[in-house]
C-alpha cells in the first residue's frame, strides 16, 4: 500500500461511512507524480473535487505530516491516476508494519486560545490549562474523560502546544499507536529503544487509554512507563471515554495511579456553548451563518463537536458550489441526510428492549402504566433516551408510552435531568446506555 493510501485509510477511521462512500472513496493517489511535498489525488468530476478539497484539504495534509513528517501541498484533479489504485483493507502488508505506531503530530490549531469554554467544559479547560503552565506541579496525572467529540483531544492537544511553545519535549500518540508500537518492538527485540522514546520526555500526551482494556502485556509496559515518568516529575496527561473505574479489564495498580492526580469530566455541550463553537468556527473559516442557521444546526446536530463542524464545512462548501445564499431552508436540506444518518436504524423498541435487560426490569412493565419505583425510573430512562437518540416528538414518544399527551413526556425529561444533575452514577448511567444503543445500531 502506498503513502497515499496510507493516508485515505487513517481518513476513512475519522470520518462517517456516509462521507466515505460519497466522497473520499472516489479518490485516487498518483504515485509517480507525487512527490514528497506534492500529493497528487484524482476525482472523477470537478464537482467532487472542490468539495473535497475545501472540507478534506487540510485534514489530508495533516496525516501525511503524521506518517512522513512533511506536510505536503494537496492537489486535486479531475481524471484518473497513471497508476490508479482502489483502496483495499489490506491484511498484514509490510507498509503497514512500518507505519505502525507512529506518534501523531500535535495539530497547531489545538489551543487554549481556540477551545470554547462553557458550563460542560469549565473545570476541564481550568486544570488543563493550570497543568500546561506548571506540569508536574499540579496535577499528575491529569485524567481526562467524556464522550466522543466533546473536546479532549483538543484539550490534550492544547496542552502539547503549549509545552513545545516552552521549549519541552512532548509525546503525544493514542493508545492504539502506543500498543502498536510496543508490539512491533517486542517483535523486534527492541524495547530498550521502545522505552527511550517514551520516558525521555517532559510531558506524555495519551489519548483513548480505554482501548487497554484486557491487554495484559501492554498494561504491565505502561506501567512502568508510568512509574518513570511519574518518579521523575514528569507530566502525565491521559484522556478516556469513560473513568477509570468503568474501564473493564484494567489492573487495580494502574486504576489507582490514574486517580493518583486529578480527574475532569467534559459533558455534552448546553445550546449555549454548542452556538458559541459554531460562531467561532464561522469567525476562523471565515463563513457567514445567520442566527436561524446556527440555532438549528446547535439544536439539531447532537453534542459531537467534530460533527456540527463538519457540517458547517459542508454547508459553506455547497453554498458555494451551487452558487446558493445560505438560507435556513437551504441548510435543512443540506444537512437532511447527516441528521438522518445519526437517527436511523435506532427505534423506539431496541431502546426500551435495551432499558429493560440493562435494568433488569420486564419489557411489559417498561410499557404498562404500573407505578413502582423501579418501572418509573426505566420508563423515564427510555423516554429520556428516545428523546435524544431518535427524531420521534413528544407527542409520538407519548402516542408510543400510553401517556395521556406531551407534557407527560416533557414531565419525565425534567425528572431525569434533575437525577443528571444530583448524581454522578446516574449520569455514567445514561451515557453508558446510550453507548449500547448507539453501537447496536452501528452492528
């Protein structure tokens, strides 16, 4: 496989299927005219080609500066490659071995200066940045966890800028590449070098440690990686989608040492703070969204930062395509499918079914009108879920339970936003079944 689709592989692991298929399927790297400061991609029409340049530019550019250290200028044209290759999921080939485990590059654009604060986001962006300023002082480790595309990598990220600005040296790499690494040093009867590259820094930035789970051998690596690194007041920052005592599989001594420091949770974005990214996001790429646009795309796109950003880059890019005023209608029927794409395939029946098994409470009751505790706060739970993962409405979410009408549904959502905001174990709860219904769906 070559550099290109290298880089078309790691960009098919950031993106949706949907965009995938659409858009960066098409593509084709010419090898022959590429050069290293030169990547040279072929789409099959001119239409195909703006788009992705104006939303995969830049993204494209990045990792191939992950995977070769140089950030080439992209080039997009229309035809085929002399040496056209199809991309192909390719088991086990030896560019692959070579490439694995490469530590990313920080992205530049990962800044304190760039992070939008909010309610959901306050104590996370205070300690990480208390910790860029004084690493090793503080906090050690710093844990970061929340969901997907909430903002930790850019926290993570922000403090590897900050530190290299300061002249340290900085690793940052995920979990994955870390064990990657490790296996291919472990391989090699490398590890002494292995253990340099990782414990001759300042500051250690890793992200998705949850993906240790159950793997032994790297758990007992990292550890001791840990303790040098720890020993010598060296700053340690970690990022999960989850607290350490919910990652399954993790030894009891690395638990403890991840909660030797301090633990920050991001949540989900209020509409305040999800029209604050959106208007700054605007204001960097310099694209112009009316208040009715920002508050549909803030009310409607879900908590995932990365995805309301996508969508204001893929509006702004068929605004200008199709030669069209960006108008509240013309982003609703832009953007129809991405909403439809995260609301599909997930029914008001494998919610309740997977309430009723994770509770452990009779799928009937969860429908009956039976009042005991437990029935009531299941039932809520369902219709607190189906609210945020499907496009039912109140009235049909109602139609669905046997309620009487809306307000009983909009009674049950107030009920379990007051048990959100009274207990920590409840709001681990919900996200962990939304998770399981959200990764059913995917299955």
């Amino acid at each position: 496989m070559n550099i290109g689709n290298i880089v078309l592989k790691k960009l098919k692991q950031e993106i949706s299927n949907l965009e995938w298929e659409r858009y960066i399927k098409t593509l084709n790297y010419d090898e022959e005219t590429s050069r290293s400061d030169i990547a040279q991609f072929y789409s099959p029409n001119m239409l195909l080609a703006k788009w992705i340049k104006t939303k995969y530019q830049d993204k494209i550019a990045h990792l191939f500066e992950v995977e070769t250290n140089i950030r080439p200028k992209i080039i997009i044209s229309v035809g085929k490659a002399k040496n056209t290759q199809v991309y192909k999921k390719e088991k086990n080939s030896e560019c692959e071995h070579k490439n694995q485990g490469k530590s990313t590059i920080l992205n530049p654009s990962f800044t304190f200066e760039s992070f939008i604060i909010g309610d959901s986001n306050q104590f996370a962006y205070t300690t990480a940045k208390s910790v860029a300023e004084k690493p090793g002082q503080l906090y050690n480790p710093l844990f970061l966890y929340g969901g997907v595309g909430l903002g930790k990598t850019h926290l993570i990220q922000a403090i590897g800028n900050y530190q290299i600005a300061m002249g340290k040296k900085v690793i940052y790499t995920t979990f994955e590449q870390f064990m990657n690494k490790f296996t291919s040093h472990l391989r090699s009867q490398t590890m002494d070098r292995f253990r340099d590259h990782f414990r001759e820094c300042d500051v250690l930035l890793i992200d998705d440690i949850q993906f240790l789970s159950r793997k032994e051998q790297t758990q007992e690596e990292f550890f001791h990686t840990f303790n040098e690194l720890h020993q010598a007041k060296k700053q340690i920052v970690i990022t999960s989608d989850r607290q350490p005592n919910k990652i399954a599989g993790l030894v009891d001594r690395l638990r403890s040492r991840f909660e030797w420091g301090l633990m920050a949770d991001i949540q989900p974005p209020g509409l305040e703070t999800k029209i604050a990214i959106i208007q700054k996001k605007c204001e960097i790429d310099g694209i112009n969204l009316n208040l009715d646009i920002i508050n549909f795309i803030a009310s409607n796109m879900g908590d995932n930062i990365r995805e309301i950003e996508g969508a204001i880059i893929k509006l702004n890019a068929y605004a200008g395509l199709m030669n069209q005023k960006l108008t509240l209608d013309f982003a609703q029927n832009v953007i129809r499918d991405q909403l439809a794409e995260k609301q599909s395939n997930i029914t008001i029946d494998n919610i309740v079914k997977i309430v009723s098994k994770e509770m452990n409470i009779k799928l009937s009751d969860i429908k009956s009108k039976k009042r005991t505790r437990d029935v009531v706060n299941a039932r809520r739970i369902a219709i607190y879920l189906t609210r945020n993962l499907t496009a039912n409405s109140m009235p049909q979410i109602a139609v669905y339970f046997g309620m009487k009408d809306h307000t009983a549904v909009s009674h049950a959502m107030k009920k379990i936003n007051e048990q959100i905001e009274e207990n920590e174990n409840f709001k681990v709860l919900l996200e962990e079944l939304s998770n399981k219904i959200s990764a059913k769906k995917k299955n």
